[in-house]
C-alpha cells in the first residue's frame, strides 16, 4: 500500500493516537478496501515506537503542556469519570487523571494497554483490552467519552456515536479530536461533517480549530485539525 509520505509529498507522517487505524488508511480521501486495512495493522508491534511522535508520548514539555490546557477547558472542572476510547500508550488519560478524572482507558492492542498501564501506575485508572466501537464496559456510564483520531475511519460512524452517546451520563459531553490529513489524497472526517453527524444527538456543540496551535503537534501543520465538544 502507498504510505501517506507517498501520497502527500511534504507532508510528515502521522499515525493517530490510538491504536486503530492510521491516516493512510481510508477516511474521507479512501475506501472501503482501505478502512478493512486498518484492521491488518500489527499495533502490538507500533506499540514500542508510538511514543516516537509528539502528540503522542507528550514527551516535550511544551507539547504536553498544550495538551493539558485543551484537556483542561475540554473536561469537567470537578472530578469526573473520563471513558478514553483508543487510548493508545495512555498519555491523554495520564493528562486526564493527573486534573483528578477518574479514567477508564480500553485499546484493542493488548501491548498498548500494557504501556499505558505502566504510564499510569498509581493513579486512579483502570485500562481494558477491547473494541472502541464496543467499549467492554457493561452498564457502566461516563461524564466524558474521549476518543482521539478513531472515528473517521470507521465503517459506520452515525451508529458508532449513537453507541457512544449511549454511554453518557445525563448531561455528559463527547470530546472527539479529529481531522483530515494530507492535501493530494485526504484521509480524515471534515469538521462539518462530524458536526452534522452529531447534530441530533446531542443539545450543544461547539468546534475547536487546533492547526493553528503548533505546539500540539511538535510542529507547523498545513491540514485540518479540529476537536468537537458536544453536550447531551
């Protein structure tokens, strides 16, 4: 398959952060041969080097900062049960719990789980191994549903956020970071439409442009990057 360098000549490399699928793989500018691919990707083995890229590991302090401001306006001011779908190594949830959320992470890569069990040692987290699409969390509900760079490539994205409004509290919010990667051969889910989508399932919402802001990313970015905030 063509990498996303290969698609989008000057354009860095980006893999979402959880781990379900990457932007080379299908979205707004692929099919549905390229989404069935995502589910060929050896997460287990991403798992060693996903930290590698910025917004990932957190690991610059400026990066991790920006991430913790977001996180902060996004989340609940008071302590609040954070369900974070894809959760990758754990570094959003990490940000989460360390604002006093109590956070329940779940990745279909049990490698990743492991990381993000071990970056989370000590604080008031528990991770699962499981399907974002099917969090396995039984009656259990949230205040908050984070999910980041996950949606855009699923299959059937309306039933997706129906499934997870209804693991909502009354009066609790989705958080979904997203975008659309590349110019030449876009991968992603437009702003518009994720708002459009959420439009009849929840009673506020509010978009957040982050291409601007490069500190989130560890550099300058050209394409569409944006979260939405939405209350039931």
């Amino acid at each position: 398959m063509t990498g996303y360098s290969e698609m989008n000549p000057g354009q860095s490399s980006v893999k979402p952060c959880p781990s379900e699928v990457r932007p080379e793989l299908g979205g707004a500018g692929g099919g549905a041969e390229e989404v069935a691919d995502a589910d060929r990707v050896d997460w287990d083995a991403e798992a060693a080097t996903f930290d590698d890229e910025p917004d990932h590991g957190l690991r610059d302090a400026a990066v991790r900062e920006a991430w913790a401001e977001r996180l902060g306006a996004w989340l609940p001011e008071t302590p609040s049960d954070v369900l974070d779908l894809g959760c990758g190594t754990g570094s959003l949830a990490l940000l989460a719990a360390e604002r006093g959320h109590h956070v329940t992470g779940v990745d279909r890569a049990p490698r990743m789980v492991d990381l993000a069990r071990a970056k989370l040692a000590g604080h008031d987290a528990v991770f699962l191994l499981g399907d974002a699409t099917a969090p396995p969390v039984g009656e259990q509900r949230f205040d908050v549903v984070l999910v980041r760079h996950v949606l855009w490539a699923l299959p059937a994205p309306e039933r997706v956020l129906r499934h997870w409004r209804g693991l909502l509290r009354p009066g609790g919010r989705l958080v979904l970071v997203e975008g659309v990667w590349g110019t030449l051969s876009p991968a992603g889910i437009p702003a518009d439409r994720l708002a459009a989508l959420l439009e009849p399932l929840t009673s506020v919402l509010r978009v957040e442009r982050l291409s601007d802001d490069a500190r989130l990313w560890g550099r300058e970015v050209a394409d569409e990057r944006y979260a939405v905030v939405a209350h039931v």
